[in-house]
C-alpha cells in the first residue's frame, strides 16, 4: 500500500516530535493544540498506526514514528530550502562537481536545471570517474563537491541516499541459467575482486569474465545485449533488466552509501547553492512509502 503524505502534515509532525509535546510544537507551527492534534490523528488514520506514545510528561515517537521522521524531515528541510532559493539573488562563479556517471541523466541533469534557471552565470564543470578518483581530484583541490559511493570505511560525508550494488540480468536473456555464469566488471581491480567476485564464490557460483569496462554504461549494455550479468547499483537497473535476488542464490553485493562531499576551506555561495541543488534532486527520488507490516 502506497500513501501519499501532506507535507503540512509532516511539518507538524516533525514539531512534535522535536518539541515532545504537543503545545510547545503549536507554538511552533503557529496553529491551535487542537487544530495539531487533528493534523496528528488524520497522519496516523493515513498511516495505520499511532505514531506517538502519550503520556503524562509529553510525547515521544512509537516505533512507526521513528520510521517516518527522518524521511519527514529531510522533506520539510528540502522545502525551506526550495523556498529560501526561490527567494534568493541569482549567484555567479565557478563550480567543479565530480560525480558517478550513473547519476548524470537521473540525478545531475535534474540538478542542473533548477540551478541553472535561478543562477544562469554560475559556470559549472562536471567531472565523471570512479569514486577514488573523485575523492582524489577533491583533496588536490581539482574539484569543489564529490559525490561518491561508500561500501566501506564509512565517512562522515552527507548521506544523500543509500544504493546497494546487486547484480543484474536481461529479461530477454537470461544470462544468469548459463554455467559458468558470464560476468561483465571494471576494468579496474580492488573492488571486483573484494565484493563482486567475492560474492559470487561465497555463494558457489562458477564464472567466467566475459566483458570488461571503465564505465557503469557499458556493464549496463552488456546486461541488455545479453553478453553478461554485471554489478549495478539498484537504482540504475537499466530498462528489459531486473536485479538476481539472494532467493535465486544472490542477494546485495555491497551496502553502498552515496555520499556528498566538499572541498576543505570556505566554499563559495554558489558551491553552497550547488550543493543544496545536489541534494534536492536526490531527494526528490525518495518518496514517503509507507507498508503495513506483516
């Protein structure tokens, strides 16, 4: 079941679940206690579930509550900052971005174009590599923001989404009922042999390297070509294409995180504007799905 939530609704829920208490959070929001009492009885009518406790001293989230808040807030914080941008004056300067190829149409061209459309003179370059390059071409300062994956040693970079690595066959083909079973990977080593492959030999699959790539867009066409399966990132499976679940004897290859960071020192008005545009794209793909438990 899929539902839809008012954004008010989840401002009011947020304040009170900062505030816990339901007066103070009124305050907050400039309505009655009454008036978001009701806000919080429609959420939970839409929800299913009661998303506080009640008690004598205040408020505090059920555990349905603590599900919905982090994606409640980072909507109402994606909204303030929509409506401070709309609100702002048009910024100029330049920007270097670095970020995975998989996310330049998806996510990057969204950004882009908000951005461009509220701060027409910013000059921004973009940079596509692979995540150790990035971070690389950031430290020696060849770059202002970097988006990256993590499937280990865990930053303390933003978080915009989280985009396990799976693998991923055609529809059409069905290259995973071969044996040996064809595979299609970077040409670069490290993390092919520590996690793709792994995962294949932890699970007893024979297999055989069938196709080799610098770039997720060629993994992505040996898959629809039916040259391979290939590793790709779960929101980047491409069209005629499905993910190989851990019931047919696969599962995750990695837990990766896609991560934002920023060169070191004072970044400029319009690499802070970049980067909330950054942010509102990944953002705008995550929609609040609430399923009723088993």
């Amino acid at each position: 079941m899929t539902v839809h939530l008012d954004s008010d609704l989840l401002r009011t829920f947020v304040a009170v679940a900062e505030a816990s208490n339901f007066t103070k959070a009124a305050e907050q929001v400039r309505r009655t206690q009454s008036a978001v009492s009701m806000q919080i009885k429609r959420l939970e009518e839409m929800v299913g579930e009661p998303l506080f406790d009640r008690g004598s001293r205040g408020v505090s989230l059920t555990r349905k509550g603590q599900d919905l808040i982090h994606n409640a807030r980072r909507i109402v914080s994606l909204l303030d900052e929509t409506a401070a941008s709309m609100r702002a004056e048009p910024l100029d300067g330049p920007v270097r971005i670095g970020i995975p190829e998989e996310y330049s149409y998806s996510i990057l061209s969204r950004a882009l174009g908000a951005f461009a459309k509220r701060h027409p003179k910013v000059e921004i370059t973009v940079r596509y590599a692979h995540s150790a390059s990035q971070m690389e071409a950031l430290e020696a300062g060849e770059l202002d923001l970097a988006v990256v994956f993590e499937w280990q040693d865990f930053s303390d970079g933003e978080i915009l989404m989280r985009d396990p690595t799976v693998w991923v066959t055609s529809n059409v083909h069905l290259q995973h009922e071969e044996q040996p079973l064809p595979v299609a990977l970077y040409n670069r080593g490290g993390w092919c042999k520590d996690f793709a492959l792994k995962s294949l030999e932890d699970r007893g699959h024979a297999y055989r390297v069938a196709y080799t790539s610098d770039t997720t867009g060629g993994l992505k066409l040996a898959v629809a070509s039916g040259l391979a399966i290939a590793p790709v990132s779960r929101s980047n499976i491409p069209p005629d294409c499905r993910e190989l679940t851990a019931a047919e004897g696969f599962g995750d290859i990695d837990a990766s995180n896609v991560v934002l960071h920023r060169a070191p020192g004072e970044a400029s008005e319009a690499i802070n504007g970049m980067a909330e545009a950054i942010r509102e794209a990944f953002y705008s793909r995550l929609t609040v799905t609430v399923l009723p438990d088993d």
